[in-house]
C-alpha cells in the first residue's frame, strides 16, 4: 500500500491508503471529476486532494458511500462541491456526526486524537433514495441504493463506459465484513442484487484490494450462509450457532447479535 494511484478502468482510479486499509476512487471526466469518499480527517482529506491534484486539477464532486466517520470526515477539504449521499446518510451524520467524532478521538492514539477533535463534520447536500445519475465531463456515473446491508445507507456507484462497480463497504477484501451497525438479514438480497443488475469485472470494495465478480460472489455466499444460520439460532435459540459462520468468532456472534435484532423488530 504505497497509496500511489492505480487506473482500474478508463480514466477510474483507486488510491488505497494504510489508514484503515481504505480505498478511495476518482473518476475523471472532460473537465470535471467525480471522488468517492473523503477519508477520515482533515488532513487526510488534505492529503486526498494534493494526490488528486497529480491527476487533474478538474472541480470535482463528491459522493459519501455510506455514513461512518472513515468516508467522510475529510468533507470539509472539498467545500464548496456538491456532495452526494443517500438521504440516510445525510440523516445519520446529521444525527451521530459528533458522537462519532467523541467516539473516534477517544480510542484514537494519543498523536492522532487532536486530527481528529479539529475535525468539521460537513453532511452531504446532495441526496437521493433509490438511483441518481451524475454527468461526469460527458461520462455519467450512476447511484444506487439496493438496499440494506453493511448499514442502511450503502450506495454503490457503477460507471458501465468503463466496466467498474465502486461497492463501497457492501464488499470487504482483506478483512470480514463488518456488522458493527449492519443488517446481516438483508445484506446477501442486497449484494445479489448489485452483482445481479451492475454489469462490470471490476469492483471496488471500501477496503482492501480491487476484486473481480469471483471473489465477490463468494462473499455473497458467505453472507448468505451467515444469515441462514443466524435465522436457525433464532429459531432454536442457540447463539452457539455462530461457529458454523465462516468469520472469525468475535464477527461471527457481532453478526447474529445484529440479526436477532433484527428478528426481534
């Protein structure tokens, strides 16, 4: 990870970045430019934009992937683009912002804690529920929202003239999927239905390595086993269950926590 910037399709770049093993995308049309994601503070944000600046020094607009502090603490550093998000990440940051922020400085290391106390929380302005279509510099790139799964705010962005999927955190490389605040009933529907409607080879997931439709489809199976089994606990009332879920054991009771929850509601 030596966060240089790797072209994945036409004129689609990924910059995968040591804090958090996260990746951001840059899609770069005639004289504008489209950045997914803004890191989580205002001097990684700072760093975002002197790196994008080595590929063009287009205006941009943003896009907030989903609602937790890594993507989009560097917002502020964009100002004053459009930045677009699913209107409930809007009102999820609207509502957390700040205790993320508390939440994330407390278990941040002692030289980092400061980064991140001066950060500025900027929600999206720009939002939408099901599908938006943005024009690139003459490229259009697509929204979609499918659904919940890794939150209930994940979109995912397709860019068909390039063949490239950006899954946000709907898809993880490199580390489990995390359930911290997930839906683990609905996220298989969800990502099947990604893989399902989005033609393209590459995708993109919020962390680790850029993937093909193989490895995402076994996660999908993976997801899918996860969910069965976490309805069959339910049922039988056995949490013992999780040891037939193909995470590690602190994911895997994390998932059916989440899952009871939802089967409680």
């Amino acid at each position: 990870m030596n966060e240089r910037w790797q072209e994945i399709g036409d004129r689609v770049y990924v910059r995968r970045h040591e804090s958090y093993d996260m990746n951001v995308s840059l899609v770069v049309g005639d004289g504008h430019c489209l950045v997914l994601d803004t890191r989580m503070s205002h001097r990684e944000g700072a760093d975002l934009v002197r790196a994008i600046r080595t590929i063009t020094q287009d205006p941009w607009t943003v896009v907030n992937s989903h609602a937790h502090f890594d993507h989009y603490f560097g917002n502020a550093m964009f100002l004053p683009a459009e930045i677009w998000a699913h209107v409930r990440c809007v009102e999820e940051i609207q509502r957390s912002g700040t205790e993320q922020r508390a939440a994330v400085a407390e278990f941040s290391p002692p030289e980092r804690r400061e980064e991140v106390e001066e950060v500025q929380i900027v929600a999206p302005d720009q939002t939408f529920t099901d599908r938006a279509a943005l024009d690139i510099g003459g490229r259009t790139v697509h929204l979609r929202h499918f659904g919940r799964g890794h939150t209930d705010n994940d979109i995912v962005l397709h860019v068909p003239d390039a063949g490239v999927i950006l899954a946000g955190d709907l898809v993880e490389e490199g580390a489990p999927p995390s359930f911290g605040d997930s839906y683990p009933l609905d996220w298989p529907g969800t990502l099947a239905a990604v893989l399902h409607e989005l033609p393209g080879e590459v995708i993109v997931p919020g962390h680790g390595a850029v993937v093909g439709r193989a490895y995402a489809e076994t996660q999908l199976a993976d997801l899918a086993l996860t969910a069965e089994v976490a309805r069959r606990a339910y049922t039988e009332g056995l949490r013992q269950h999780f040891r037939e879920i193909p995470y590690p054991e602190e994911v895997a009771r994390k998932a059916i926590e989440r899952a009871f929850l939802q089967l409680d509601a």
